[in-house]
C-alpha cells in the first residue's frame, strides 16, 4: 500500500509538469496586458468590465490572489499523509499623489483568508515548514499601513500594521522556492515571539530607509513585540532590525551583473527563557530543580545574505541567493540559520520565463537546548534523542502557464525533521527524514 501511495504521489507530480510544459508557450512570452486575451493578461479578470483602469486614475490598485498547496510524504515523518492548504489575499493600494494631490504617499490594506492543514503540521514536525503559508486556519486583516516618500524616495517612512518580512532579510529570488526558510527565516521564526513580525501576523511599527543613490540602501524598523491585535504598545517589548543594503549592477547599463549584499542586525527587548538551566542555577531536567526556566532579558541576531546573477544571455539567466544568521544559545531554540539557492530562468526552449530551482537550508540546535537534552536522557529517558539539527534540501520547476497563472511541482527531503524531536509513536527515538512531493499553484486574479 505504501509503495503504491508513493509511486501515485511522484505520477501526480510528473503528470503536472506535463501539463505545464505542454501549455501555450506564447502565455510566457508576453508581459501582463488588462486589455489582451485569456493567455495575456496580467491578471485573469483582466481589466473587470473597465473597473481597474478606472480605480487606477484615482489612485486605487486592487489586488486577489489565490496560493493553493498539495503535499504530501512518500516515506519518513510521524506519519504518511496528505495535506492540502490555500491562502486567499486581498490588498487595496491608494497612491495619495493620483487621489487628492498629496504627492509621495501610498496608504495599503490587506486580508488574508487561510484554509486547509499543512503538511508540517500534520505530520512532519519540522522546523523549515515545507511552505511559506503554514500557519492554523484563520481569517483576519494583515497589514494597514501609510507609506510617505520625501526628496523624490530619498527618504522613505512607514508607519502602521505591516509585516517586516516584506523588506527585511529578504532576497531577489526567494519567491520562487516553496520552503518557508527562503522567506523570513527560521532563525527568527522560531526564536522570536509570535515568530516575529511576519506572516501570519504583520506587527504595528514604524520603519525609516534611506535611498541616497541607486547602488545602497538603510532600513530600520521599530516594532511590538509579542504579537497582539489591539495595536502598538511597547510595554509589551519592542522588536528593532537595521539592514544595510548594497547593490551593484543596477544601471541600465550596467558593468556588473547586478547582486546585492544585506548586513543586518536585530534587538527584541522581551524577557527569554533559558533553554537549560532554572531560575535555581540546576539544570531544568533535574528534578529538585524549580520548573521555571532562567529569565534574560532581550535577544538579538546577525545575519549577512545576499544574491548574485551570475549569467545573463537572452532568455537564459543564472542567479544564485544565500543567507546566515546567528543568535545567542542560552535562550534560543536556533542559534544558527543558513540558506543556499540557484535559480536558472528560460533554460527549456519556448519556456523563457520558467525558472527551475535547487535549494537547501539548515537550522542548528542550541548548544544549551542539546545540554539540556543530555540531561534528560540523564536524569529520567536514556534513548531519549540529543537534539542535532535540520536541514533539507529542495528542487521545484516555477511555470509560468499566464501571466497571473503559475504552478511549481517540488520535492523535498527534510533531514532529521525538528533537529532530534523525539517521535510519539512507540519504538523510534527521532522522526524519520522525510521526502516529501508536492504542487503549489498561484493565481492572480
């Protein structure tokens, strides 16, 4: 039954890329258009009946779009299974300069509707979520936020609910790998709370960038820490980032291919937990030891990424991204974070826009977590696991079948899922590596 399972789970995915390859190539060759057919446009209600043009002259754009998954793991887990789950996301730009002649600034609102379980959930446990929109089902506003541009965008200030993942610790080409890791990273993700201001939850803050020339760029941003819904308040901390970014390669004629280098550097004023030792000095395993963890006050991280093209040659084109974080181990979960990717773009004939992608990410272990391990196996369970740490890696084929239209077949082989979580199922002391097939479709309409 097993074999079956996986040899009808690995046709699904072959029988998708077919699909993909086999639609019409000129959906791939020619940019968004409202106005142009079916294949053409940029987004699939197209221009609606005239209504977008007509918004778009008083300063109104209107966003939706649909991001639906299907994972499922052939072999390794807590358990075999499939998992099926969609993000629906509404956004509402107004540009003030085209609406009442107050120049520079965008007001944005956005909602998100989440449905289904993800796979990691369900049955993977791991840290690097096989996607980026994992989270419980839920309906709720995501960001509101006013944007207001000075001296032509040399500075740039935002205030209100936004989520920093959009700009922080991002990359150029991280949109088309599936695993979460590429996005806002698991470092944070799981060593911050509420897993920072990113998605699911955008925080309310204030974010300033200078844009002096072409070739850099300084953001910080001060945020809520401790993620709730009734607005900012500092009482309950405050998450700070800064990001140097230095570009090169942007000219329209350019020397260089262009890359860019981020250096950045993260603060976050909450209380952490210790993740080996009680407030008593002993180690929180041992069982005369008090329950409650050793308190440090605030958290913080560097991290240094980037990303690279290294060929260019109409229509093919290799680029290349990575990042590394690192974070203190007495209180994080994570204290080391690092990505790698290559995306090659138009590598098959007539498929020009298409991208086809090799990842990997890993996420170590805290020493003082490890510690804290052995002294359980110590003190009450002698097979139970040494945490170690996750890594995976991940291979997916982007196919752009319109303009608003893409769907990604993609494998990947999650390594000792949790970095050494003990598996509740009697007999096995860590989850089994998992290899895991899927399909992710986006439709923008």
């Amino acid at each position: 039954m097993r074999k079956e399972w996986r040899r009808r789970s690995i046709m699904a995915a072959l029988l998708a890329m077919g699909t993909m390859l086999a639609a019409p190539a000129r959906a791939a060759d020619v940019p968004g258009n409202p106005s142009g057919g079916l294949w053409q446009r940029g987004e699939l209600l197209g221009s609606m009946g005239g209504l977008r043009p007509l918004l778009a002259k008083g300063g109104i754009t209107f966003k939706l779009s649909d991001a639906e998954t299907l994972f499922g793991n052939t072999t390794g887990g807590t358990r075999r299974s499939l998992a099926f789950q969609g993000l629906i996301s509404m956004e509402l730009k107004l540009d003030t300069g085209k609406a009442f002649g107050w120049q520079g600034g965008t007001f944005r609102v956005s909602g998100e509707q989440l449905h289904g379980v993800g796979l990691s959930e369900l049955s993977l446990d791991n840290l690097n979520t096989v996607t980026s929109i994992e989270d419980p089902a839920q309906t709720s506003l995501y960001e509101l936020w006013y944007d207001q541009k000075f001296g032509g965008g040399l500075v740039d200030i935002r205030i209100g609910r936004q989520a920093a993942g959009r700009e922080f610790m991002i990359s150029a080409k991280e949109d088309s790998f599936i695993n979460s890791s590429f996005g806002w990273p698991t470092l944070s993700a799981e060593d911050l709370p509420g897993g920072g201001p990113d998605y699911p939850y955008a925080f309310t803050g204030a974010r300033l960038a200078l844009h002096p020339n072409r070739d850099l760029l300084w953001r910080t941003g001060v945020y809520d820490s401790n993620y709730s819904g009734d607005g900012f308040s500092l009482a309950r901390g405050a998450f700070v980032i800064s990001e140097l970014d230095i570009s090169h390669g942007q000219a329209k004629h350019p020397r260089y291919l262009p890359g860019s280098l981020r250096l950045g550097l993260w603060y976050d004023s909450n209380s952490f937990a210790d993740q080996h030792v009680s407030v008593d000095g002993l180690s929180l395993a041992d069982p005369a030891a008090q329950a409650r963890p050793l308190p440090h006050h605030g958290d913080h991280g560097v991290y240094l990424g980037g990303g690279q093209t290294l060929y260019r040659g109409k229509p093919r084109e290799i680029g290349v991204i990575g990042r590394v974080m690192m974070a203190p181990g007495d209180r994080n979960i994570v204290d080391l974070f690092a990505d790698l990717g290559l995306a090659l773009t138009g590598m098959l004939p007539g498929r020009e826009h298409d991208v086809i992608v090799a990842g990997a990410g890993y996420a170590r272990i805290s020493h003082a977590r490890r510690l804290l391990d052995l002294d359980v196996r110590r003190y009450t369970n002698p097979l139970y696991p040494v945490g170690s740490a996750e890594s995976f890696v991940e291979l997916g084929y982007e196919a752009k079948i319109a303009p608003w239209w893409h769907v990604e077949p993609d494998f990947q082989y999650i390594l000792n899922p949790g970095g050494g979580v003990p598996n509740s199922r009697p007999g096995r002391r860590r989850i089994p590596s998992a290899a895991v097939f899927g399909v992710y479709s986006l439709v923008k309409f």
